[in-house]
C-alpha cells in the first residue's frame, strides 16, 4: 500500500457480507445498483463501484448486512506482525482522537487462532498510533461506536475493513418495539422476494407480529431506501469522503419513491399488543398508515384468494412446546388448502421439521438463517 492512500482508494474494490444462501440474490441486487465484477463467494460478495454506486449501495441495499472498504491486506502469521503492520496504517485519516471505535474479528484456519486476541492487537496498535502521533487516544465504545473496523484473518492473509454503516444494515431504525424472536429484516426482505411477489397482488401476513415482513415489503413497493432512517453513515469517515455526492445519491433515491395503493398490503396477529407495535414500528415509515392491520387469529380471518401469503408463523423456540408448534403448523396447512384459493403462501419455518406437519408440497424451499437459527422457507402454490 503507497503512503496516502487505502487498499479500495487503488483498485475501488469493496466485500458486501450476506446471510448464508442469499449471496446469488445480493450479487443480482448489487448489480442493479450499478456495482461491477462481482464475485459472491460463501456469505459475501466481492465488487467494484465507483462512489456514487458505492453509496446507493450503502443507502438502498435490502439484502446485505455490512459493506467493507478495505483498507490494507497482508500475510499475517503472528498477532506480533499483525501489530506490527497495523501501527503503521495512518489511521488519523480515518478517526480521530476524540473519536470511538471498536473492532470486528473473524478468524479461521489460520496460525493466529483467536479471534478476542487478535481484536485486542490491532486494538492496540491503532491506540499506540494515536499515542505516539498525538499524545492521545480514541476510546473503544461497544455500543454505540463513531467508526467499527473489521479484521478477518483467513488462511494466514489478513484484511482490515472499515465498516460503510458501522452496524448490522439489518438496522434499518424503523423497529423500535418487537417481540420475541423477531425476524431480521434482511431475512423478511429475501422472503418477499422469494415469494415472488411483484407488488401487483395483495400481500398478506397473518402472523405479523412486529410487523417486519410487511415492512419490508412497503419498502420494496414503494422504493423506500433502507437507510432512509438511519442517523449515522459509514462513508462519511472515509477520507475521500463528498458530503455533496453523498446528498446527490440520496436525493436521488428518495425521488423515486412511489405511492402505496389502498389494499395492497395487510397483516394480522391474534395478539393485540403485537399489532401495537406494528402499528407504531410502520408509522415511522411513509406510507406505513396504508399498510392494514387487525387483531385476529389466522383461523378466523376471511378467506385468502388470489394474493401472496407471506409469513413467520410461531415454532418451538417461541412457543415453548413442539408439540404446539406442530399442530398449529397443520392448521395453517389446512387453513392454506381450503381458504386461500389462488394464492401463493411463502412461509418461514424456523426449525425445518415443522415442514412435514403442514400437509402441503412446496413448489419451491430455500435454507435461510434467522439471527443464529438455521431455517427454511418454503413456497407453496395454492389452487
């Protein structure tokens, strides 16, 4: 790396982290936001963008979790050279002393074979660069941090991120209030674009809980920009950073959001508080008053016809007994084949064997991850 400048200011490349599976599916959507040379390897996907497209990235995508600037990669066999090299990054240019920070560690197959200690190395060697530069030092903040750096250690080679959110992009700020054992929204975000739905039909939740699914939807009907709500930017401590390009892209994008027809989007739960939330989380959204909510178990809602159905019913974790889970899963098979005629149902199973109890054969199923949970989703077409 040359004196002034980072690893992605030379070859514009960046590393997008994506859920297990859907890494075929961001690639497709980087590539519609105008990302170049795309690569999708087990959970993420290398690419090239120039700023601009680098931030729409950052303020649009549904599908990525955390977009990675690289800063520096290098072979890296010991936490000492790992120390070593780090402390000579300029790391002024991207934080300063009355900044916070915290690290990001992955580490596998490699000689430095822990992950907290090789945090604490380069943690090291950024407080060691401050000290020696300037006498001081940005604090290290868990919580709430100005800028998260990323550190992944694979095979002996190293890579030294920063992250463009500096959090999970799963965090779109519109959940304020959920449930138990809520569903990611990156996760209901490739749920509805696995149901298929193309935003001509209604689309139905009757077990809306917070009411992400349906969220996430609107989002997508109405080309509502992810990172509409968010505060804070990772691309703003860049050092090529353009507060004016950065306006512009966002500019851009709210321009084309669109109006949410009457009727389109609806959900239901038999829990009264959960459609609070709902109610409350989806007015932080424009247009979230649109989407139609009711308190009602499945069992008693009319009749389903010609719509998407796209939902997270309750499994064990949640209810406690598996037993329940799977009664309540043949219910809703049943209420599927004799109540919603015409329609296609996307479901997400959180624990996969509760796919036998339903009675219904999928046309199609993906593996997807919920948090740390391995589910399936699972598409059945309805006639």
């Amino acid at each position: 790396m040359s004196n002034d400048s980072f690893l992605y200011q030379q070859n514009g490349g960046y590393f997008a982290q994506v859920a297990a599976n859907l890494e075929e599916e961001a690639a497709a959507e980087l590539a519609a936001l105008g990302a170049t040379r795309l690569n999708p390897i087990p959970r993420g996907v290398y690419f090239t963008a120039e700023p601009p497209v680098l931030y729409r990235i950052v303020y649009q995508t549904r599908l990525c979790s955390r977009v990675l600037a690289p800063l520096l990669h290098f072979n890296c066999h010991s936490t000492k050279y790992l120390y070593k090299t780090a402390l000579a990054l300029p790391w002024e240019k991207l934080l300063g002393v009355a900044q916070s920070f915290m690290i990001n560690a992955r580490v596998s197959d490699s000689r430095v074979g822990h992950s907290r200690y090789a945090a604490l190395c380069l943690k090291d060697a950024i407080v060691d660069r401050f000290q020696q530069q300037f006498g001081g030092r940005p604090d290290v903040d868990r919580q709430q941090p100005d800028l998260v750096f990323d550190l992944h250690i694979r095979r002996n080679r190293a890579v030294i991120s920063l992250d463009l959110a500096g959090e999970s992009l799963h965090r779109r700020g519109y959940r304020r209030e959920s449930g138990e054992a809520p569903i990611q929204e990156t996760l209901a975000a490739a749920l509805v674009d696995f149901s298929g739905w193309d935003g001509t039909r209604p689309l139905v939740d009757p077990f809306c809980g917070s009411g992400t699914i349906l969220a996430e939807a609107l989002l997508r009907r109405a080309a509502i920009p992810p990172g509409r709500l968010r505060r804070r930017f990772g691309p703003a401590n860049l050092p090529d950073f353009s507060p004016a390009l950065w306006q512009r892209v966002q500019k851009e994008a709210d321009g084309k959001m669109q109006s949410l027809p009457a009727g389109l989007l609806a959900g239901s739960d038999q829990s009264k508080s959960a459609i609070r939330m709902a109610r409350r989380n989806l007015a932080l959204l424009p247009q979230g008053d649109r989407v139609e909510l009711r308190v009602s178990p499945f069992q008693a809602l009319p009749p389903i016809n010609n719509a998407v159905i796209v939902t997270n019913p309750p499994y064990g974790i949640r209810l406690g007994d598996q037993q329940e889970a799977a009664a309540l899963i043949r219910e809703l098979g049943s209420f599927l084949k004799h109540h919603c005629t015409g329609s296609t149902a996307c479901i997400y199973f959180g624990d996969p064997q509760l796919l036998k109890a339903i009675g219904l054969k999928p046309s199609r199923r993906k593996k997807l991850n919920n948090g740390g949970l391995e589910g399936v989703a699972a598409c059945y077409e309805l006639y």
